[in-house]
C-alpha cells in the first residue's frame, strides 16, 4: 500500500509540475524564447499572493484574483517593452536578459522580503483528506492543484484549437515570418503569448506558495522541475508535458519512498533515462 | 487615366551591402493582372517582398491605394488589402487545410471571400478541409496557399511562383482559377519563370533583369526576340 500511495502521491505532484511547466512550454513553443527567470517568476507570483493575503486577510486561493491578471499584464508589457528586443535569429539575447532578469528578482525578493522562509496559510484546506482505502488518503490541496492543472491545460488546448487567436499562436509556431503576411503583428501576438503564459505562471505560484515553503532563492530549483516536465513530455505539447510532470512527480515520490534523501535526485534520473532513450521526448509535437 | 492601385518609383532593395533592385518603376491599376518575368536573381521576389513589407521600405516611393506606404509593416498592409502567396507556399505544418484558410481571415477587412467561395473555385480542398495543410499534393497545398491569401479578401493579391516545381498537368489546374479569380474583379500579380504561362494570363507583363526592369508591354505586342533579350540580357542578334 506505500508504494501505491507513493504513486498516487507522485501523481498528484505532477499536476504542480506541470502548472510550472505549462507556461514554460508556451513560451517556448510560440517564440522559440527560454525563459531562464521562469522558475523567479513563480516565486514572484508567490509572493504576490503573500503581500495580498497579508494586506486583504483572505484565504489564499482568493489572492488568485489579483495574481493572476498582475502577472499577465506584467507578462505583457514585459514582452512588449523589454523580451521582443532580445529576439531574433541570435538564441543568445534572450537567454541573457533572463537570464540577468533571474538575478535581479532573487535580489529584489531578498532585499524586500528577506531570505526568511514564507507559507501561505490555507487552513482547513491543507489537513482535508479523502480516504480512498485502508492507508491510502488523498489530501484535498494536491487534488485540487491536481484539478487545476487538468483545467489549464485542457483550456489552454481548447482555446489553442478552438479560437481564433489560438489559431495564430500556432501559426506563429510553425512560421514566425509568414503569419506576418497573414495580417498577424509579431510583437503583440510575442505579448500575448507571454501574457497567458504569466497568467499560468500565477496560478503556479498560488498554489507553490500555499503547498510549500518558499524563499527568494527557490526559483531556479523549480526552473529545473518545469525544464524537466516540458523535455520529458515532449516539446510543444501541453498534454505530454502534464505527463511529464506526473512522470516526474511519480520518480521524486517513489525515490522518497525508497529514501527520503534520494526523492530530487531520482526525479533527475528518470528525466536522464528519458533524455538517453528517446530525446525527443515520450510525446513529440503532434499534428493539428 | 485613375489612380493606380498600387506604384513605386525607383524602388531599391539592399540585403546588407548587396544591392538586389536599382529604381524600379511599376504601377497597376484596378482589374489588371500584371505578370512579372525574370530569371533567378533577376529580382522578382525581392520587389514583392518589398512592396509586401517583408523588407524595409523606409522612405521609398511606394504608393497603395492612394497612400504613401514605404515603410509600412507587412501586417498593417494586409488590413490595407494586399495579400502575397510566397513562394514555396509556405502553409502552416500543424494546421489543418481549413485552418490555413481561416488563418488568412485573420487581418480581413471586408468579407467578400468565405470558405465557402474557396471550395466553389477548389473543391477538391473541401474534401481534404481536415487533413494537414501539408499532407496534400504540392498542387492541392499551391491551392490552399492562393485560397488563404484570398481569404482576406485583398484588393491586389500577389502570387509568387505559384508553378514552381509542380507538374505542367497541375500548373494548368491552377492558372484555371485565375480567370476566376479575376472575374471578381480583383486585381493580380503574377511572378513567374514561365514566360507562356505568364504571357497567357496577363494583361501587362514587366521583365525584370538584374534588379532593374528590362522591358514592359502587353502580351500582344511583344515579340519573342524583345522577351528573350530582356530576359536573358542577350541581344537580339546574340540569341539567334
């Protein structure tokens, strides 16, 4: 029954994984643009939910209804005024300025926030379990970020497929040069494209700050976590980069359960096995 | 004589140091289609990637519809009306047929052309509208490409090459539409490396011969010697 529960355990892990990743996975998917400061983002979106919380007192999922839109207008205006500068046919701009950007936000968080550890309080939220047999228990806050994952993923797909503007951002994918005789301006769809990844990003950060302990320094970690889920599910693929995640989440629980020491080092081993086996990932780019 | 709807005076296009048109002079005006001939290099796609907004145009003389328009983006000049089928066709790999369509919809202005009106003139796109723009035939995809620049519905709509590489059988299937597809009353220009095929749906045909215009005329008036020496540089005696 441990093991069982380490799987299931590792599962609902993955659902926060993949949240890290999705936004990760759409950046780079629609602009070929890796953001080195993603993982500082999240921290930074966590801490916007602590500042809202402590000013407003509400419950921490609430504090979602400022985060999220904050960070996809910041997403926006960040891609518009600063990232589309960083663009073009050199990889090494982009990679640089977020590089720095990663640099600046740990120290701006250290220097305003302290290098203390912080937690969002969720309250009754965070002890509520559903027993689903003898030994076997499903806490209700990795179900719901679980939840949410399937939610955002499954609406980021449907809005990819199903609107106009989803249409365009695949476009851009495939052919950065030709949807510009389609009509399509470059620099705001760049803008939109970061602006739903940022929003993503928020959510992730709620619930980083609500499921764990977080201080300025932990962006790069979650960085990797994210790099991981996208490279194992397989690039520009939503769907393959929740399994990613869940794949990622189910190595790290099951290596805890062999030894707590080894829980972030097995969750690197199977991304290694993946990378040696199939490089492209388990669930490469599919056909629209 | 009107306006005409689209002209440039003594355009030039530079990559870096390389020099590709030296002034060229072109105007179009409303229902016409012009073919633009040439050999490779001579500097046909870089006057439309030009005039489309695919390179800088700061401070040419290019005027559309009236408007001075050097410089102007390439997405604002598809909201202005004008509409490029690139060379090679260039659909969108993970769109599927009638997707592309809709994806050529984007930057509209008016609403003229539907999917229904690009399956009347291919119908054989209906019946493939939910595969892979690019697991059709290379003449099917040259159909989906002309039929996505249509759909945003351009006052003058470019076609770059759109024969290249395909077998003389499906070159005939898609200048079939051209009659078509001017008897809406748009207005076209066609670049090709086929002269007869050219010569056989323009109206007014510019030679183009090292980055400059070598001979303009009509299809009737002009011999086979005139083409032949604009095109290769070679003079009329030289080619016999």
């Amino acid at each position: 029954m441990d093991w069982i529960n380490a799987i299931v355990q590792g599962i609902l892990l993955g659902g926060l994984y993949a949240l890290f990743a999705a936004g990760l996975s759409l950046m780079f998917g629609v602009m070929r643009f890796v953001n080195i400061a993603h993982g500082d983002f999240i921290v930074m979106a966590a801490y916007g939910a602590l500042l809202a919380v402590t000013f407003t007192g509400v419950h921490p999922l609430l504090s979602m209804i400022v985060v999220v839109p904050g960070l996809a207008l910041m997403g926006y205006f960040g891609q518009r005024i600063l990232l589309n500068r960083t663009l073009g046919d050199d990889i090494l701009p982009p990679l640089l300025v977020t590089f720095g950007f990663s640099i600046i936000i740990q120290n701006v968080l250290l220097e305003v926030f302290s290098a203390d550890s912080q937690k969002l309080q969720a309250g009754a939220l965070e002890t509520a379990s559903i027993q689903i047999a003898e030994g076997l228990n499903i806490g209700l806050m990795p179900l719901l970020i679980f939840l949410s994952a399937l939610g955002v993923i499954g609406g980021l797909q449907a809005f990819f497929y199903r609107t106009s503007l989803g249409r365009v951002l695949r476009a851009t994918s495939d052919d950065q040069d030709t949807v510009r005789l389609m009509g399509a301006d470059n620099a705001k769809i760049f803008g939109y494209a970061t602006a739903i990844a940022s929003a993503v990003v928020g959510i992730a950060g709620v619930y980083l700050a609500m499921r764990t302990n977080f201080d300025p320094s932990v962006g790069p970690a979650r960085l990797l976590f994210a790099f991981e889920a996208v490279i194992i599910g397989g690039l520009g693929n939503l769907w393959g980069t929740l399994a990613g995640g869940i794949i990622l989440g189910v190595a790290q629980t099951i290596g805890a359960q062999i030894d707590p020491g080894l829980q972030i080092l097995a969750g690197h081993i199977a991304f290694l096995i993946v990378l040696v086996v199939k490089p492209q990932g388990l669930f490469p780019k599919m056909k629209g | 004589m009107p306006e005409p709807i689209l002209q440039t005076k003594g355009l030039e296009a530079f990559y870096g140091d390389f020099q590709a048109l030296f002034g060229i002079d072109f105007e179009i005006h409303e229902g016409e289609t012009i073919a633009i001939i040439g050999s490779n290099g001579a500097g046909k796609s870089t006057f439309l990637r030009s005039i489309t907004g695919m390179l800088k145009t700061q401070g040419q003389d290019i005027q559309f519809l009236g408007k001075p328009v050097g410089g102007a983006t390439a997405h604002s000049l598809v909201k202005q009306g004008l509409a490029m089928v690139p060379e090679g066709r260039k659909l969108f790999p993970s769109l599927t047929v009638e997707e592309n369509l809709m994806i050529g919809a984007y930057g509209r202005s008016g609403s003229d052309w539907t999917l229904e009106t690009i399956y009347d003139l291919f119908p054989i796109l209906k019946e493939r509208r939910h595969h892979g723009g690019t697991e059709l035939s290379g003449g099917q995809q040259q159909m989906v490409a002309i039929g996505r620049g249509l759909m945003s519905n351009p006052k003058l709509l470019l076609c770059d090459e759109i024969s290249l590489g395909l077998a003389p059988i499906i070159i005939k299937d898609i200048y079939e539409a051209v009659p078509k597809i001017k008897a809406t009353g748009a207005t076209m220009i066609v670049v090709e490396q086929d002269i007869n095929q050219a010569l056989a749906v323009a109206d007014r045909v510019y030679c183009f011969q090292e980055g400059r215009v070598s001979l303009t005329g009509t299809p009737t008036t002009l011999t086979k010697d005139e083409i032949s020496a604009a095109y290769f540089g070679l003079e009329a005696e030289g080619a016999q």
